[in-house]
C-alpha cells in the first residue's frame, strides 16, 4: 500500500510539473528577438536570473541561444561549434595559455560589450576557465572558476 501511494504522489507530482507553464516573456523581448532572429524556428523561452530571457531555438539550421533584457535589449548570442569549424588559432592560444587543461567547450559568442569572439571553456582537476579570443588570437577577457571538493 505504500509503494501505491508513493507512485500515486510521484505521479501527481510529475503530473503538475508537466503542465506547469512558464509565463511569456514581455512583448518588449518577443518583438526585438523576432527582429533580430526572423528566420528563428522550435523557439523556447526560460526566465534567466530575474533580470533576462534566454531564448534557445535554431536559426539557419544552427542551435543557438540569445538574451535579451526584461526591456527587450538583446544581451548576446551563443553558436556552439563543431570540432572541424574551431580555428586552429583559437586551440593553439587556449592551450598556449593553459597547457594543463582540456578544453571542454567552444562556440561563437557576441555581446554588447565586447562585440564577436570564440568563448572557450577549458577544465583541469581544480577548476573551469572561461576565456574569450577574438579573431585575431587576442585574449580579451578571462574568467576563473575554482571547484571545492
């Protein structure tokens, strides 16, 4: 009885979860992503920290994500590439930089502060680095994530 009753409460529990529907965001954000994005298709948004929308969807056959501000102000733009799409420029300044690491991750991003670079994500034992690099092979911001075991 129960193993009923729990199966019943993790049912209605799942259940609600499911049909639980996020609000949408502001017309202010739809409207200036549609602008930005018209061609943007399978579109799904998520409430980021309070202060943003995060929209994930694919743009040109590509996976890509996109904030924007409560105001509708785009934030920035995420593409995360293929390994054969990543120039060799940006491998070898990453690994130049931090030749005990492993990268872990590196996409296309583009902000309104710092305009177009490579995003790399590189892990060791101890911890995550974030570091962008610009077309050139510049590294043009840094930031370092210490894990505690």
């Amino acid at each position: 009885m129960k193993v009923a009753t729990h199966l019943l409460i993790l049912f209605v529990i799942t259940f609600y979860s499911a049909c639980k529907r996020l609000p949408d965001p502001p017309q202010l954000v739809t409207k200036a992503f549609n602008e930005k994005f018209p061609h943007a298709t399978k579109v799904n948004w998520a409430i980021e920290n309070e202060c943003c929308w995060k929209a994930k969807f694919v743009n040109n056959n590509r996976q890509h994500v996109a904030r924007f501000n409560l105001n509708g102000n785009w934030l920035e733009t995420k593409v995360p590439l293929n390994k054969s799409e990543i120039p060799s420029l940006v491998v070898d300044k990453a690994l130049g930089l931090y030749p005990k690491y492993n990268i872990k991750k590196i996409q296309i991003s583009e902000n309104r502060k710092r305009g177009f670079a490579f995003e790399v994500i590189l892990m060791n034992e101890d911890s995550i680095t974030e570091i962008a690099i610009d077309r050139k092979g510049y590294l043009i911001e840094e930031q370092k994530i210490i894990r505690k075991e």
